[in-house]
C-alpha cells in the first residue's frame, strides 16, 4: 500500500500551497463547532480556578465576578485539609484502589472482549454483550441495595446462612476484613461491560486482511491474537490507560460512600478523597476548600498524565495522547 | 453539510432563547422553598398574585425546592450569586447556615427595611426570635432572615409504644422510674416475648445520646456535633453540671456511661444492627415505627405529633415522655428563616412579600394551605379538611413562615393553635441562648474533625462497637485532628459571649 | 487503490477464508465464563424486578430479599397514578437523549476528524484545547454562573442537552477509532481524486468507523439517559421539561436529606419520612428507566457487531 503514495506524483508548489490553505480551512470549520462550545462551557468559567486561592464571600454588590475580585488571596490554606492524620489512609486508599482496578480493569475486559469477538454464536455473544451493559444502568445507590441483601446483618443472606450454621454471623458493616474485595468485585461489575464493549469495537475496527496474511503464515489463533488482535486494539488500550491515569486521585464517589452504606467502622478501607472532601464541606460548606480538592486532582491527574504520555512516546509515539 | 452545521447552530440558538419570557411591568420576586411537594400552583399564584399585587407591589413567583435540594441548590444560588432568586430559606442547620451565610456576605442585612416597612412583624413574633436573629453579619450586627414563627422550644422525649408494654405487664411509670440505665429487664422481658428478631430499643443514636446525658447541640458545631454544652435537667434555664463550658462530647464521664450501657443492650440483641450503619439508620427507624415493631424509641418532638396520621397509623397507643422541658436554644430559634439574597435586585418588595406572609392570614393560608374549595374546604366548625387536590400542592409548612397564623385543620382539632403558643410559650431560654460557635478560625480543624467523628461516632452511639477499645482510639484520633484547638476556639468564644 | 477501497474489502472479507479458530474446548471455557459474568450483571436487575413487585410490608419485616414475604403490584399502580407526570418526564428523557445523542455524536465526529488528520495544521492546537479541559475545570459554580447568566441555561431543554453536548473523552475515544480503522492512504488518495474535505469524512470515513460511531454514540445516549445534576442545577420554575432520572433521584435525595437531618428536623422529618414514596416505588421507576435503554442497545451494538459477523468469518 505504502507504493501508491510514492506512485503518485508530486502536485506542483503553487497549486498545493492553495489547497493546504483550503484543507486547513475546511479541517478547522469542522472543529469550529466542538472548539466553540469549549470556550465557552469550559474555558470562560475556568477563571473560578482562582477560587482555590482565594477567600471567597460576597461583597458589594454582589455579583460572582466581583465576589471573585474582592475576595481576600490566601495562599495555600485551603490546602490545609491535607494535614489531617487521616491523609496517608485516604491517599492509600485512592491510589491503591485505582492502580488495581486500572490493571484489573484492562486485563479482564480485554480479554472479555477477544473472548467476545472469537464467539462463533452471533446471539449468544450479543446476548452477552447486553447483558454485561446493565450495570451500567444502575445506580450506585440501587447497587448498594443489592450488595445490602446480601451483608444485612438481619436479613442479609450471608449472616444468614452463617446463622443457619451455626456460626456467629459475620456485621459486614462493622468489620473491615472483606471490604476491598467487595468493592472491587463491585468496581468490575459495574464498568467491565462497558470497557469491553470499547475494546470489542477497536477489535472489529481491526483490518483483516492482517489476521489472513498472519493465517496464511502459520500462525495459531493465539499466535494471531498476541500479533494481530493486541496490537491492532493497542492505541485504545494506551488511550484508556492513559486516561485512567489521568483520573488516579479521584475516586467514584457512589461506590465508597452509597455500597458501604456511609458505615464510619469500614473508613480505613473506604475513606478516599472524594468521601473526605465530601465531608469536610458537608460541616464547613468552604467552597475554597473543595475548589481547593478539586484543583489538587486535576493536578496530580496533569502530572501522571504527562508522565505516561513521556512514557508511551518513548515506546510507541503513534498511540501517545498527544 | 454546511447547512445541516448551520441548523444544528440555529436549533441550539432557538432552544437557549426559548427561556426568555415577556417583560411585566411589576417586578418579580422569586422564593425559594423547600421540603414542598408541589407539582401544581397556578390555581395558588394566581389568587397569590391578585392579592399581592397593591400591597407588595411585585408579581410571586416560587421555587417549590424539595427536601433533596436543601443541599445543592440554595448554595448554589447563593455562592453564584443568583440574582433572579431573591428570597431564600435558610437556617441553622441547613447548608446555607444562617450564621455563616450571613457572615460570608451572601444575605442582606435587613435593619433598614425593618424600620421603614416592618413594624408589623415585630409585633408579630415573639420577642426571643427577633433577638436570635439578630447575629454578627458581614455588615455588621444586625437582623440578616425574618425568623419564621413555628416550634420554638425543643423537647427531647422517649416514643413509648404503650400497648406492647403494658402487654409486658409494665406501665410508663416503670419506664420513667427504671430510667435509661435500668430498661435491660424491660428489654430482655420484650425480647422473650416478641422472639428473637424483635428489637424493643429504637433509636436514633445521636438523639438517644443527647437525652440521656441532657446535652444539646452547640449552633455553628456543624452536622458533626462534636460540642456538648449539658443542661440542667430539672431547670433548663439554670445553668448545667458544667456551667456554660463547651466540652469534647466524647471525653466526658456521661458520654462514656452512655456508650458502655449502649454496647450492653446492642450486645444483647435489643438494638437493631441497622441502626448503628450511616445509610441504612433512618429507613430502619421509619419502618419500625410504621410497623410498632419497637418498644421504646427515641423523637425530637413538636406539639401535636401525636396527633398527626403517622402516629396515629401506627395502629398502637404512643406516649411521649419528656426527658426534660422544652427549652429554647441558639438552633431552635433559628430553626426556619427566610433570608433576602444580597444579589436580589428587588429587595424592597422583597422584604415587603416576607413582612406580608408573616403578618396576614389570608396569604400564609393561601400559600400553606392553598385555595378554599380547591385545595381545603372549612367544615361547619371553620375547621380545614383537605381534599384530593392537596396532593398536589403540600408545601412544608414551617418552611413557609408563621404557622400561628394558621386556621386549625379538622385532624388537629380546634384550638389547636392556641394551645400551640400556650404550649411554646412555657419554653424556658437556657442561659447562653443566642450564642453561635462561629468555626471559621479552626474551618481546617473542623474537616478533619468531622471525617474522625463520621468514622466513630454513630457506631459507639448505637452501642455497636466496644467503647473499651473504641473510645480511647476515637479520642486519640481526635486529638489528633486538633479537638483541643477547636474547643479552645470554642470556649473562647463562649467567654467573650456569656461576659457581655 | 483496490485493495482499500471499502465495497473491495468487505468483497475479500466475506469471501471464505477457512481460518484456523478456537477448538470447541476454548469456545466452551468463553462461553462459561461470559454468561457467568453476564449473569451476575442481570441478578441485580432482576433483584430491582423483584423489590419493585415485593409489598411494603415485606419490605419493613425482611429488608431488600430475593423471596419477599408478600407480593404487590402497588408500585405499579401508584407509579401509573403517577399519570401526567410520569408520562411527560418519560417524553422528555426521549427527547433530550435523541436530541442530545444527534447533535454530541456530530459534533464529536467534526471534532475527531481533523485531530486524525496529521497533516491538520492546528491538530495540536485543538487537540490541546480539548485535552486541557479533561484535567482542568472552573468548578461548579463558575460553570453554573457561566452557563445560566451568560448562555441563559435555564428552565429549558437547552440547559438540559448543551452543556453535556462534548466530551474530550468521547472526542479521544473517536479519534483513536479513526486511528486504528482508517488507513491514511485512503484520506491521501481521496485528496487526489478531488474529494472535498466534508465529501470524503462524510462518503469515506464515516462508513468505515461505523462501529466506532455506535459506541460513541452509545455512551453519550447513556449519560444522556443517566443524566440528572443538570435538571437539578438549571430547573427551578419550569419542571415541565424534567426528565424521569430526575424524578427518581428527587424521591432519593429527599430520603437522604431526610436521614440525614432527622436529628434536626425532628418530627417534621418523621412527618416526611411518612409521605415519602415507598422502596418498591423507586425500584419500579428504576425498572421504568432502565428498560427503555436496554432496548435501544441492540440498534447501537448491530454496528458493533455488524463489524464482529465480518469478523467472525475470519476466525
């Protein structure tokens, strides 16, 4: 393929300069819309950043911009939050969770979804890919109530069962031990559909030519799927995986704070950022210090981000994000 | 192509222009309410508007906010500063906290309308409310919110299911006699009879605590209630074992002899495990109450509950025993206000509407109750009885404003309105009524706090985990998160409060 | 040329390559496990089925059970009582979620296309201008104050659908199946032929990231569906246009703020408590909201899979 373009020949200077003028021009009438709205939806509001700084209150007369002038700078207090001796648990647990589920989260759903694609029942594997997506439309709050017939210390099934035993039945509500289990059984319940279905779609995407040139060769349908199918999905997968970085110090508010039921006794497995800065406003209600938790992600986020980015680069600068 | 982009730009012109409506020539006021259930009032603001029109001056309109907005939404508003809201509910223990709100600039000090247009209502309201609102605002000491005339007093009281004790073969003397400490044969009688999966002791943790060791809520202390200031349970208006000192909830002998008796009925089965959980606490106490599955519960009371159908539904005889007298404190007093958002453009008029539905009968009816032979017929006593069409239109009504303003409604009876101030009036004032922990020296402190508190205090409350282990490490993590210097702080403040 | 032209390559795949593929053994082991997985993803909703046909009685005596004591189709009844607003709330989940899907998918695509192209000028430009705004954001309130004070988003469908309308993400997403799905040379040789730039993403590109199409287009019409912080930021007085997730997370957010405030509210909250719907209610709003989406996905995977059947000849 790569003959063709040194086939054709070279368009004369002058006649290209015009048409890289209107190429371009067409090109950036097509981003005009999406550039647009993100001026104004998420630029134009992104001078609140200053609010993390700054004391905010209302003056006279009151308006946002002017409350936003007014108010006193006060460095970095309303980074205080973090002195808390709670802050080693809460950043243990947002990063430790992150980092498993990342891994957890890319190594099942890829493989669900070669699974999918190598299924010769048409239906069953749609059938499958439906029925994985219904997490997806539940809520945390309505999964929670799901995980709660379970643990229900009075009516729950597993206390239950415990007591038909004979055994002492386990208050999952007050006993940390099975915690970090549940949650990420939850985690991957909740969004494997969704990431496989990305993957399965990047697999169909694959130009197959490939997997025939690979079969002509020889090679067994693993030896394709390590040769072809991987790094035909690759750039999805370092996209994503680059964007789950990115997102490593926030924390899916529902899953830790609605699953275990708001319990205070499971906090060491379950405070993470989100839950804390969460409580913390709910009694001081200081906008400084939640703009304050919410640049402090966006920053950590920038810095891995960059940092996977220089790494992926490194290895393949076709699939970096930028 | 390019048309199809042009469209899909115009459609999205049209749509965001669609919002703006026809210019009148009176000026509109906007009130925020919340806890309302309304999904029809134009039959309301019709007759509303018609009558405000001379007297105030604006056209009304309303914001019916529910329950789950208290939240977001008046926050929002008011940090974004809103100005097409112009009247907000605010309070003490909501998330636009009077107190903070006030001090933050977000509300409009209303001294001035007060004595150019509000002599009416300070005739209205009793004399204690006005005095709890006047606070330290951003402008100055002064009147931020109009006080709404509703439950003045607070009292803390055991919800007694009287058929299944007297079932038991006890009486509510016993009850009172045994005290909190001495309910255990009590219990371990109804769980004999009931059968194992019978819990007799229905509590709401933070309540029960706050009733046995006659605490009560320091204003300004946050949801985390980390704060105790005890009262003197055999008269409210004397001064408490403590004297007006605010202490660490957690480090005090009483709270230590709750927790541990806490643990004994929990262990003992008397106390339902879904109580001492976050989320699930309240849902199990409502069911349980619906259900009379209980023995003794724990209600922040208000005059006439037993009356209403929730009780009265629940099938069995209730009693509400009083822990202690009501008595009139800093949250209480600043239990429901309306506050004029500082962003208002029409603050008068504003001012002119919350004076109006303080002070006049047929509009607080209008707005509580809705339109007399739509939303309420008076029977022969000029009682109020509903009809279907209330469904829709059941705004909360001590979020509206003056209660007393109210005719009686058939389910109260009548007169119930004057036992209802004759009830309020007897109100004690505790000794430092009008004093509001203001957190913003220690804001940094109180987060932490309140992450320490949400981890331990429910459970210890509810007895189910051990206080011999618990505790010391729940005051340890206080101390850690800086609880001397918010109690510092606090008492400082409390000083400087009681020596003026 | 040929060998790239779209109708010549699905010629060669749906041509009969007998390839080698699993053996019935690996097929078994994917089956097992996939409809293991897809099983423990559909309990859940049969659990809501359930809560939402158990009574409330059983409720308050067995808590959320998969054999509730007593069985009742009050939910239902009350939810059709519902009526008017129930019906409308439904009407305007339709309508935001078609509307939305449309108008995020095109521009989404607009906007993936030429950050594809490396030879677009300002690809950096733009593709920067987007990536930023994932990391960063003004907060809240800024964006409220921005989106109701500047761009008059409020109590209209606009306010609904505009400000969910783009997605650095779902931008990326797309931008990474036109990478992988259309070859470069293809674009190059368009240029040559004389295809203009709309011409050739329009007849060109567009057929060949169909699949990709779909899935954007999936999961922004799920968050659509899903969506209901905005109706509660930007709805005040027109509750007309509220969609049915709205209506749901009222009815949960009022149970919170009532648990939450209990202590405070005292018998105020006891008297709410009293009126709020009932578990089985919610649950039978959940059933409404979820299987509307459900049945939509199917149109949306016959692309994906549409691309699998090719594939699957292959394997």
């Amino acid at each position: 393929m790569t003959t063709i373009q040194t086939a054709v020949p070279k368009p004369h200077r002058r006649y290209s300069s015009i048409a890289a003028k209107k190429k371009t021009f067409w090109l950036t009438t097509m981003a005009l819309p999406g550039a647009v709205w993100l001026l104004l939806i998420r630029y134009l509001p992104m001078f609140g950043i200053v609010i993390a700084f700054k004391n905010y209150r209302a003056f006279r007369p009151n308006t946002f911009w002017n409350n936003i002038i007014q108010s006193e700078w006060v460095g970095l207090k309303n980074f205080e939050f973090l002195k808390s001796p709670d802050t080693g648990i809460m950043i243990r647990n947002t990063l430790g969770y992150n980092i498993l589920w990342i891994i957890l989260g890319l190594v099942i759903s890829v493989a669900f979804a070669i699974m999918m694609s190598e299924l010769t029942s048409r239906f069953l594997a749609k059938t499958y890919q439906t029925l994985m997506f219904f997490p997806y439309f539940l809520s945390w709050v309505v999964a929670s109530y799901f995980v709660l017939a379970f643990l229900d210390p009075t009516s729950g099934m597993i206390p239950f069962f415990q007591k038909a035993a004979g055994l002492k039945a386990t208050n999952f509500y007050h006993d940390t031990t099975w915690w970090p289990l549940i949650l990420t059984i939850c985690n991957l319940w909740k969004n494997l559909g969704y990431s496989s279905v990305l993957y399965l779609a990047a697999i169909t995407g694959i130009d197959t030519t490939q997997y025939e040139a690979a079969a002509v060769d020889g090679a067994t349908k693993w030896q394709q799927i390590w040769h072809v199918t991987l790094p035909g999905i690759r750039p999805m997968i370092v996209i994503l995986l680059i964007m789950n970085v990115g997102k490593i110090f926030n924390a899916d508010f529902g899953l830790f704070y609605n699953v275990p039921q708001n319990s205070g006794s499971l906090y060491p497995v379950t405070q993470v950022v989100d839950t804390y800065v969460y409580r913390a406003y709910a009694n001081t209600h200081n906008m400084g210090m939640s703009s304050a938790a919410g640049f402090l992600q966006s920053f950590v986020g920038m810095i891995c981000i960059i940092g996977a980015n220089a790494l992926v680069r490194k290895i393949d600068a076709e699939s970096s994000l930028f | 192509m390019k048309k199809v982009l042009s469209l899909i730009l115009t459609l999205a012109l049209i749509l965001s222009v669609l919002s703006f409506a026809a210019a009148d020539d009176l000026p509109t006021i906007t009130i925020m309410f919340h806890g309302s259930n309304v999904t029809d009032d134009k039959a309301v603001l019709e007759k509303v508007n018609e009558y405000i029109a001379d007297k105030v001056g604006a056209k009304l309109e309303v914001i019916w906010g529910t329950w789950g907005d208290f939240d977001e939404k008046s926050v929002k508003v008011l940090e974004g500063a809103d100005k097409d809201v112009d009247i907000v509910f605010t309070s003490s223990w909501s998330d636009d906290e009077y107190n903070s709100f006030a001090k933050k600039g977000y509300f409009l000090k209303l001294d001035d309308l007060f004595a150019q247009y509000g002599a009416d209502l300070i005739a209205a309201l009793p004399e204690d409310l006005m005095k709890a609102a006047t606070i330290e605002g951003a402008e100055g000491k002064g009147v931020y919110a109009v006080n709404g005339f509703k439950d003045t007093a607070t009292q803390n009281t055991w919800d007694i299911n009287v058929t299944l004790l007297n079932e038991l073969g006890y009486t509510v003397d016993d009850v009172k006699e045994k005290g909190f400490f001495g309910w255990g044969e009590i219990f371990a009688k109804a769980k004999e009879v009931k059968g194992d999966s019978f819990y007799p002791f229905l509590v709401e943790p933070v309540v029960a605590e706050r009733m046995v060791t006659n605490s009560i809520i320091v204003s300004g202390d946050g949801n985390a209630n980390l704060l105790s200031l005890y009262l003197n349970p055999d008269d409210v208006s004397a001064e408490g074992p403590y004297g007006n000192k605010l202490l660490n909830k957690f480090a005090t002998p009483e709270y230590k002899a709750f927790v541990e008796k806490m643990h004994e009925y929990y262990e003992a089965g008397y106390i339902d495990p879904a109580l001492s959980v976050g989320e699930t606490s309240n849902d199990c106490r409502a069911n349980h109450q619906k259900d009379a599955s209980y023995l003794i519960g724990t209600q922040v009371y208000a005059f006439g509950y037993e009356y209403s159908p929730d009780v009265l539904s629940r099938g069995v005889e209730v009693q509400f025993l009083p822990c202690t007298e009501p008595y009139m404190d800093s949250t209480v007093s600043q239990g429901a206000m309306m506050a004029i958002n500082s962003a208002s453009e029409h603050p008068e008029e504003a001012f002119k509407f919350l004076v109006l539905l303080n002070t006049d009968p047929v509009l607080m009816t209008l707005m509580n109750y809705g339109v007399e032979g739509i939303h309420y017929t008076l029977d022969e006593d000029g009682l109020v009885v509903f009809t279907d069409e209330r469904a829709n239109y059941s705004p909360w009504t001590n979020g509206v404003g003056n209660v007393t303003l109210l005719p009686d409604t058939k389910d109260e009876g009548k007169g119930f309105r004057e036992s209802f101030k004759a009830y309020y009036s007897t109100g004690k004032v505790i000794p430092s009524n009008g004093f509001f922990f203001d957190p913003e020296k220690v804001e940094t402190e109180m987060a932490q706090l309140a992450n320490v508190n949400a981890q331990y205090a429910l459970a210890l409350d509810c007895g189910a985990t051990d206080p011999e282990t618990e505790l010391p490490a729940f005051l340890e993590a206080l101390d850690g998160a800086g609880m001397q210097a918010y109690l510092d702080e606090a008492n400082a403040q409390m000083d400087a409060f009681m020596a003026k | 040329m040929t060998t790239i032209n779209p109708s010549a390559r699905k010629k060669i795949k749906a041509g009969s390559f007998s390839l080698n593929r699993f053996g019935p053994g690996a097929q078994a082991a994917f089956h097992i496990i996939l409809a293991l997985f897809s099983l423990l993803c559909i309990i859940p909703f049969i659990f809501v089925v359930i809560i939402s046909f158990s009574s409330e009685e059983s409720i308050r005596q067995v808590g959320f059970s998969f054999t509730p004591v007593s069985w009742s189709v009050e939910a239902f009844t009350y939810t059709f009582r519902l009526g008017n607003a129930l019906w409308r709330s439904y009407f305007n989940s339709f309508l935001i979620t078609i509307v939305g899907t449309i108008l995020s998918v095109a521009i989404t695509i607009l906007y993936a296309y030429p950050l594809f192209r490396k030879d677009f000028r300002f690809r950096g430009f733009f593709n920067f201008l987007s990536f930023f705004t994932m990391i960063f954001g003004g907060g809240l309130v800024p964006t409220f104050v921005i989106c109701k004070s500047v761009l008059g988003l409020s109590d209209n469908y606009a306010a609904l659908i505009v400000p969910m309308l783009f997605s650095p993400f779902n931008v990326i997403i797309m931008r990474t199946f036109l990478q992988t799905a259309v070859p470069t040379e293809l674009i190059e040789a368009a240029t040559i032929d004389g295809s203009g730039e709309y011409n050739t993403l329009v007849r060109i590109v567009l057929p060949i990231v169909k699949p990709g199409i779909a899935t954007v287009a999936l999961l922004v019409a799920l968050s659509y569906w899903n969506e209901w912080f905005l109706s509660l930021l930007y709805l005040n007085k027109n509750m007309d246009i509220m969609p049915l997730q709205y209506l749901l997370m009222r009815m949960q957010r009022n149970a919170d703020f009532l648990a939450k405030n209990s202590s405070m509210l005292g018998a105020d909250a006891a008297k709410a408590v009293a009126q709020l719907p009932s578990q089985s209610l919610k649950m039978a709003l959940v059933v409404f909201i979820v299987i509307p989406i459900a049945c939509a996905y199917p149109f949306f995977q016959r692309y994906v899979v549409a691309g699998l059947t090719i594939g699957s000849v292959k394997g």
